[in-house]
C-alpha cells in the first residue's frame, strides 16, 4: 500500500494502543470497571497488530500467520484449563515468554542491522537482549521453585551474592564496549549468555517464598526490555507499554516488601527462610508436646457456638485447593446466624491478591473479604477465628520477639481471639522457618490433616447438627 | 543527540510517571489481574517480532522473529484471556448470598 | 503525516492522563495556589515568545516578540511569587495555638 | 556556540522543565509539600529560559533583556502588594496575558513563516491565535466584573447566546479556510478579531459570582493554546505545560458546577442571577418585617454562651477583608472555653479556595477548616453557627424549593443548628437574587453592618465581660 498512508496509519494505530492499555489499567482501579477495561486493551493491542500488519516493511506473512496462530492456540489453552491455584506458576511462565521474545527481537535487529547499527540504538539493543534472557532464566526459576521441580528452600553457595553482583556489572560492562564498537560480535553474544547465566544464579538463593517479589522485579525488568525495544525500533508503544510494566512491577514488588517490612536487599541477597537462619525450625521440635491437637467434633463445636467468625487464609488454601470449601462451610454457618469476615494479608499466599482470585473463585462476596489494616481491631472482638494454611502472617512472633526474622512484619492479631482453630497438615513451620506461639497458646485449636479434607469434615458435621 | 532518543525519553518519563498514578489506585484486591494485565499488554513486544518475522531480513531474523512471534503472542492472547476469567468471578454481595 | 505532530499528540495525550491525576490529587483547600501555580507554569509561553522577541525576524515579530516576553514574565515571575506568598500562610494547629 | 552541543541543550533543558512542573503540582497535593514543589516548579522555569537564550537562533539580547526586567518588576510588584482578598482579580488578570503572550507569538509566527508555512503548522498558529485573543478579552471582562468596573449582574440582549455561538464556530470555519491558503492574511487578522469580540460578548451575560467558572475554563484555553504553540513551535515543554493547565482549568470548572449543582451550559449560557429570573429578588422585599434583627449585645450573649461554635464563610468575608478579625474572635471564644470550627464551602466566595486562603492569612490553621461532607452532619449538635457574609451557601431553599434558581446545590445545614448568627451588610440577596428563608427563621439573628465592624464589635464586647 502506499507509504504515505501506511506512515500515518501506524502511528494512529500505535497512539491509540497506548490509549487503551491507559483505559486497561486505569479500569482495575475497581472490580466494576474491570473487565470492560481489560476488554480495551485487548481492542487496543489488535489494533496495534493490524497497524503493524500494514507496514510496508512487512513483505512475508506465512511465518507470521503460523506463529500468530501457534500462539493464540497454546495462550488459549493455557489460561483456559490452568487452575487458579496455579496463578503464579502461569504469571512466573509468561514472563519468561515475554523476555524471550523481547532478547530475540533484539538479537534479530542486531543481526540485520550490522554493523552500521546507531550508537544509542545499539545501547538499546543491547539493554533489551541482556534484560529479555535474564527474564527469561529468572521467570523460570521462578516458576521451578513455585511448582516445587526446584526445591523452594534458598539455595546458598560460597560468595553467591558477590559473584551474581560481578557477573551482572560485567555484563553492563560489556554492553558498554560493544555500544563503543558494534562489530564486537563475540562480545555481544556473551552479554547474552551472562544474562541467562545472572537469570539462574540470581534467583536460585532466594526461598520460594518470595518469588513474588521476583517475580514482580523480572515484571519491571520486562518493562525495561519492552522499553528498550521500543527506543530501538523507535516504537512508542512499546515505549509506553514498558514504562506502564516496569512502574507496575516495581509498585508491587515495594508494596510487598513493605508488607513483609523487609528490604530489596534483604529479598534478593538474604536467602531469607534458609534452614541455616532459623535453627528452631523442623518437624514438630521439641516443643510438639503443648501443641493442642483438636477433634474435628470439638472445632465443629467452638464454630457452631460462634456468632462471629473471621477467617484467616493463607498458601495452604492454595496448596489444597480448599477455597469452594472454605465457601461452603461459611455458607452453612451462615445460615445458622453466624456473621462471616475473611482476612486477607497482602503477602499470603505466593502473589499479591492470590487469596482474593481464589476467593472470587469460590464465590465469596468480596465485600466480605478485608484487609489487614481494615479487621486487625476486630479480632478482640470476634468469638473465633478459622486459619486456612496460614502460617508467617498470623505468627505472634511478628509483633513480640525482637530476634524472629519476620519482626515488624505486620501480623493478624489473630491470637487476640476468643478461640482460634488452625487447620495444617502438620506442626512445620511455614515458609520462613520459625516456630509459630500461636500454635501452642491454650486457646488455640490445631486441626491437623489436609485443609480441604478437614474442612469437609467439618461441613458434613455440621449439616447434621 | 537524536530526536527519536529525545522522542523516546520524553514519552518514557510521561508513561513512568502515569503508570505510577495508575497502579496506585489499584486495589490489592485486584493485585492478581493487574500482574496478568500487564502481562498481556507487555505483549506488545509482538509487533517488534512481527517485523523481523516478515520483513525479509534473512533466515536467522525469520527464525528468531518466528519464535518471538510465538512467545509475544502467548502473552498477550492468553493474558488477556486469563484477566477476563479472573475478573469475571469478582462479584459483590448479592441479596440471595445467604441462601 | 509529520513526525512533528505525532509526536506531539503522544506527549499531549500523555500529559493530559498525567494532568488528572495529578489534579485530582489536589485538596480544595490548596485549589487557589493550583490556579496561581498552573498560571506561573503557563508562563513557559515565554520560551516561545524569547525567540520571536530575539530571531532576528524583523522588526514586527521583534516588537510582538518583546510585548509577549513581558506578558509573560509577569507571568510566571508573579505567579511563582504569589503562589510561595499563599503556601507560605498555611500551617497546622500549633500547641500555643489557644494563646 | 556549536549547533550540535544547543541541540542538545534545549530539548534536554525543556525535558527537565517538564518534569519539575509535574513535580510542582504533585507538590500541590498536601500543603506540607507545596512551597518545595513550587520551588521545583520556578527552578524548571528558569532551566527552560537559560536553555532557550543558548538557542543559536537567537541573535539580539536587548530586547529579551528588556523585557524581562520589566516582566519580572511588574509581576514581582503584583505579586507582592497585591492584598490576599484581590485574589481572584489576579489570577484573571494573569490569565489575559497569558492569552495576550500567546496570541502574539502566534502572529509573530505566521508573519515571519510567511506563505511557505506548512498545514498543520498553520493550524496550530491559528487556534493559538484565535484562543488567546479570546482568553485576553475574556479574562479582562472576568477581571472587569469582579473589580466591579463592569456590572456583576448578567448583560443580556435579545440572541445573545446565538450570536456568540455563531461568531464563535464562523472563527472556526475561518481558521480551515486559513489553513487551505496561508496566504489568506486578511481572513487570519478578522479570525483574530473575532477571538477578541467572542471574549467580551460570551463573558457580559454571565453573572459576577459565576466568574470563577469563567476564570477556570479560560484557563484551560489558555493552555489549550500555549499547547498549539507547542505544536506550532515543535516545542514539547509548551505541550506538556498547556495539557497540565488545560486539564486542571478544566477539572476545576467541572468541580465548582457539581458544586452548585448547575450545567455548564447553565453557567455559560443561563445568565444565571440576571433580576429577570428571580422576581423575589431586590432590597428588603416584602418580606423585611420578619426579619430577626438583633443587636451586638444580644448576639454576643448568644456567642459567649456557646460551647460549641461553626463559622461559616462566604464572600462577604473577602469584600469586607474582615478574616483577621474573624480569627480574633474565635482565638476570645476558644481562650473562653469554646470548641470553634470553620466551614468552607467548595463555591464560597469568588473563587475555589477563596476562603481557605483568607484563613490561612489570618493564621487559622487549616486542620480547623471543614469542608460541607465533612462537617454537614454537625450543625445539629452545635450550639451556635456565625455566618460571615455568606448568603447562597447557606440557603435551605437549595434543599426546600424545587422552584428555587439554585434547587438542588448542596447547602450547609445552617438551619438546624440551636442559634445562627448572620453577619451581612442589609437583608438583600446574595449573588443569586433571590430570597433566603434563614434569615426570616426564629433562631436566627441578623446583625446587619459591614462584616469587619461588627465582629470588632463582638470582640471589644467579650474581652470586656
Ligand atoms: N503473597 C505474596 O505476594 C508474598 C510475597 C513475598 C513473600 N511472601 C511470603 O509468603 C508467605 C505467605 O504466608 P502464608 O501464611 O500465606 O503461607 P506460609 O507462611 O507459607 O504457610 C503456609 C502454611 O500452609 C500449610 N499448608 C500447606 N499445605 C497445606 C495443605 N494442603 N493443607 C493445609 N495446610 C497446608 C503449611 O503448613 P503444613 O506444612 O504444616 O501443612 C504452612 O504452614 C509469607 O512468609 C510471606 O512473607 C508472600
Ligand atoms: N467560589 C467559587 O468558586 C464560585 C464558583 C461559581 C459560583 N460561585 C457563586 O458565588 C456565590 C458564593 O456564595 P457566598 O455565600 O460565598 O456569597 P454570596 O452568596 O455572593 O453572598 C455574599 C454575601 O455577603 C454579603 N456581603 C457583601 N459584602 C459584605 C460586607 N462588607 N460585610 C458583610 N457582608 C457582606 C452580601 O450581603 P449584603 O449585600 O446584604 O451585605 C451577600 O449576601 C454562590 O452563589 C456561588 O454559586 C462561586
């Protein structure tokens, strides 16, 4: 078509993208607005796809067709049959996939581009490929440590944060030489590899715990690389759409180590909830002999009698599933006259809102479901409090001992309770390692067992009563 | 210096300080979308594939657009779908909740 | 389509999301500094004006040029001033307040 | 100097200038942080001027000396001596010239681009142009009315509104001619013309006290207009500017007409207040029997005795500067025992924050001052209410009478508190001509003089007791 039109029709379209993507997100400010604007953006990113389509650069469309339709149909099946529980794994995946594609769009423009390649734009491109493979690595780590095929505890080695530390400013270092000369191909390639290397060894000592953090900082990372691109290909859009991901993912990741009151560093380099810190931790412990283990009769009792009930989630939901029974049981105290609150702390689970999407996925108004700040007063107030697989964010410990590693993490005041019944597996220690004095205070119950099991249990019960 | 740098620089800035605004209003409700969200439209990166995919700069650029095709599509189209499921179970207290 | 142009509705669009948010931020009890504030920044007019005062495009552009920069001085000098002027004034309940 | 290093220099100084205007009205959003962010705001200014002056373009330095000097002795003399109570003729008065600075940049522009003067720069010039004469006159009209130089009340004649309207769109249509042919100077100087006759004749019909509205959307022309500049200039510091001044005017009108609960079209084109519309209106009325008038002794009786007390402000306060003398009384009353609160209408007085700034001159601190959600539930349980020259505000007919003019604008609940005391000159109408049912209420007393002179008064009477 002729160049003139197409010229302005790019744009156009790219401008009106960004547009959308605003409107998208500018839509999750409220669960009403949401999925209109989700829907937007979609809008805006064919409209962008169509505008590029017409460029006249574009001579060949059988590859694209294929990978167009390749992708739709995996991203399809994709979000259609994963579970909600598996939301990070699937958040940590598409990571990985958004940096691969931004390092090898920035491979394939320095190949063809050569060696007649603009200084600031081979900065760029340089930027994008070392920042896309480092995603690319880290989101799968990531998603390793999630899904438990790299095992979640901080794997730690010699000097592991000085050699990461080195690694990543040697690659910058780098960078900077083949930005002075171009034509350093060798170098270039080795920058490469280094930011898949940096991506592995950077995220293997962190606790799978906090892969959220992670995971969020490769979002922001991301958002650099699409920026990149964009200063590269001189596309605004992408420009745009970079800086709206890497103001997101840097936002959350703040937010969560706020919520956790620790440091970046202390995230990145503490191997935070290694055995190593926490020697009190392990199976039991010598103190399993005050635990009071509980029937599912007497919980059902303290639950039955109760007017009041708050609700504590936390991973354990997520790892069995539990939330439909969560609902379920709500459901049956509630019509026997009790009145139901959930709490949600913004870290349980293992991404931020990952309690609140299971919730949601149950069913649960989320009118019911309250933030630490908005129910931490009530639960003086409250007859008994049910704790679904939670375990660092309802530990005392948080508010009274000085030497805990989670000290000054704020906690539910769940111990302030009439009565308070915990159901877990066991008598482990949650992700950072360390006893829980809730679990052996005398008006705490421990129902121990997988949470969706017991939780039936319980259901059955009191729907004969 | 050159213009598309300056270009770029200015909208970098204007975008980092209204995706600041924007994410801030997002409730921690909504934490979950708003990472898939983003996600999906970090996919955007797919019209940069799509032009070393088509526009003809050799095998190696074809192949590496291709699979950048992909991957870039897979964000986008499956993120934007999975934000939809998400949000679509958010619901507020209906009177017939207590059934 | 020049470059020129897109270029400047990106930035327009962009700034007009930013300005909202900003704005919206703004309590009522600071609403008369905001008037004062965005006067003062409109004053950047001025950096237009200083090159029609002093391009050398003869003398009409010259005397418009120097009729515009003193508007706008005044401006953004004033406006700047006045607005430290107010914010100066307002301050919090001191203890020795109820003296 | 060398033409690569100024290219450099000005986008980058203008880019830095964007940011510290952005930074200065984030500064705006708490008053702890305003001065630094206005500071911030100055310093941008003075960035973007010295990286222009190094613009090779510019050759003489007299003129642009000059006039500097002078702009700086002028606006620095306004800003200095200017009493807080004029307020709102400042800002008007600024306001056109700001629109004079850019119409003229604008003229300049087209007479020295000449014929070969491309289109869409063309069209930038154009609504520069056409925008800032229009913003001159209007704001002059604005400043003329609430100088009182013009009538406040509204100046109608026959077709008023469809005569503007059509002058307004026929600029428009000539603007698309000019931009067809450039050279059509004749047609670009009556565009100009018709800018400044479209000021005047749109801004005579409407009422005094609806200046604000004026005030603020002229702003937002205004910026409209320093954006085209940008545009025309290829200038992004004028786009930045003139987008965050023309969302902020504009935001700000939008605010005061919800405020009042009135259209803009209403404000714009109702000649809202003209005698014609409300016939209750005119001195005394017939109604002047019923009055309560009381005396200084009987009103101070009332304040003495009052535990809890609500001042309420509006525009009489600013014609009668009486702020100081407000704040001396309640400091007599708060030495007596009395719990004293200020309330604050968001359209009290003759622009938005009006009073706030009054307060704060007179040392109020400003987490006294209550804002109508915040404080309307209170009247109720609140000893006595003293209204200072405040008339609509505070009329329940906003809440009574379906058929009053201003039907439906949220009011203080005066009206329910034990005892209100109103301060105003006469038992006339306020702005909106028409009569107010508080001051004929049995718990009400009048206490008529000039606002300042009476609270004198009120004070020597207390500190005497
Ligand atoms: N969400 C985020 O964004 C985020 C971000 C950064 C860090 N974190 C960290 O993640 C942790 C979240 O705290 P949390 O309380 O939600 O989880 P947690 O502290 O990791 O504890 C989860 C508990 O669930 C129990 N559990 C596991 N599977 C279960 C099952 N099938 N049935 C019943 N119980 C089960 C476990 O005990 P058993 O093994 O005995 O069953 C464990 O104690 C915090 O340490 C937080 O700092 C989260
Ligand atoms: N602030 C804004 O941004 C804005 C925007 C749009 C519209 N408005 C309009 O402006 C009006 C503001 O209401 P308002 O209650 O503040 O003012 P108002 O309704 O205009 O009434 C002011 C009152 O002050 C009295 N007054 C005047 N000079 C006085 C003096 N020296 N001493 C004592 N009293 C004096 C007048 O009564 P006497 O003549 O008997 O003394 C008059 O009744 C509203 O109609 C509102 O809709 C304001």
């Amino acid at each position: 078509m002729n160049p003139i039109l197409s010229q302005a029709i790019i744009p156009v379209s790219y401008l009106i993208a960004s547009v959308c993507f605003i409107i998208a997100l500018q839509g999750l400010s409220s669960p009403k607005h949401a999925r209109m604007g989700n829907l937007i953006g979609a809008v805006g990113m064919l409209v962008a796809v169509v505008g590029t389509l017409l460029h006249e650069e574009i001579l060949t469309f059988q590859w694209i067709g294929i990978g167009l339709i390749l992708g739709s149909l995996i991203g399809g099946a994709m979000s259609i049959w994963i579970p909600m529980t598996k939301m990070p794994e699937r958040i940590a995946l598409s990571h990985a996939f958004g940096g691969l594609a931004a390092a090898l769009v920035g491979v394939s423009e320095y190949h063809h581009l050569g060696a007649q390649i603009p200084r600031f734009i081979m900065g760029a491109l340089g930027l994008e490929v070392f920042l896309g493979f480092l995603t690319f690595t880290g989101s799968l780590m990531a998603f390793g440590k999630l899904q438990g095929v790299i095992t979640g505890a901080p794997v730690t080695w010699k000097f592991q944060n000085a050699s990461n530390i080195t690694m990543f400013f040697t690659a910058l270092v780098i960078l900077v030489l083949v930005v002075m000369d171009p034509t350093r191909i060798a170098l270039f390639y080795t920058m490469g590899v280094l930011g898949l290397v940096v991506g592995v060894l950077a995220v293997l000592p962190i606790g799978g715990a906090d892969m959220p953090v992670v995971i969020s900082l490769l979002n922001s990372y991301a958002g650099l690389a699409a920026a990149s691109t964009g200063f590269a290909l001189n596309n605004y859009v992408l420009i745009i759409a970079g800086a709206l991901d890497g103001t997101s993912g840097l936002l959350l990741s703040l937010k969560m180590s706020q919520a956790m009151n620790r440091s970046f560093a202390n995230v990145l380099f503490g191997a935070f909830g290694s055995t190593g810190e926490a020697p009190a931790a392990g199976p039991g412990g010598a103190a399993g002999a005050h635990y009071n283990l509980a029937s599912v009769e007497d919980a059902v009792g303290v639950l039955g009698a109760a007017q009041s009930l708050i609700v504590v989630l936390g991973y354990g939901m997520a790892v069995s599933q539990a939330q439909h029974a969560v609902r379920e049981l709500t459901q049956a105290l509630e019509a026997k006259g009790a009145q139901v609150k959930y709490a949600v702390h913004p870290v349980a689970g293992r991404m931020p809102g990952h309690m609140n999407v299971l919730l949601a996925e149950a069913d649960v108004p989320y009118d019911q479901i309250f933030d630490i700040e908005e129910i931490n007063d009530e639960f003086a107030r409250t007859d008994a409090v049910l704790v679904v697989g939670a375990n660092d964010v309802v530990n005392p410990a948080a508010k009274t001992s000085p030497g805990s590693p989670i000290y000054g993490m704020p906690v539910f005041n769940v111990d302030e309770a009439k009565a308070v019944i915990v159901l877990k597996r066991s008598v482990n220690t949650g992700f950072a390692g360390i006893e829980n004095d809730l679990f052996i205070r005398p008006n705490t119950m421990m129902v121990l067992g997988d949470a969706k099991k017991t939780l039936r249990e319980f259901i059955t019960q009191i729907k004969e009563e | 210096m050159s213009n598309e740098l300056l270009f770029g620089l200015y909208i970098f800035v204007l975008a980092g300080f209204l995706g600041h605004y924007v994410i801030e209003k997002v409730p921690p409700l909504l934490h979950t979308p708003l990472m898939a969200g983003t996600n999906a439209i970090s996919g955007i990166s797919l019209v940069g594939s799509l032009v070393s995919a088509g526009g003809g700069y050799g095998k190696l650029s074809a192949m590496l657009g291709f699979v950048a095709v992909i991957c870039a599509t897979i964000n986008t189209v499956g993120g934007f779908l999975i934000t939809d499921r998400m949000l679509r179970m958010f619901k507020k207290k209906r009177p017939s909740d207590a059934r």
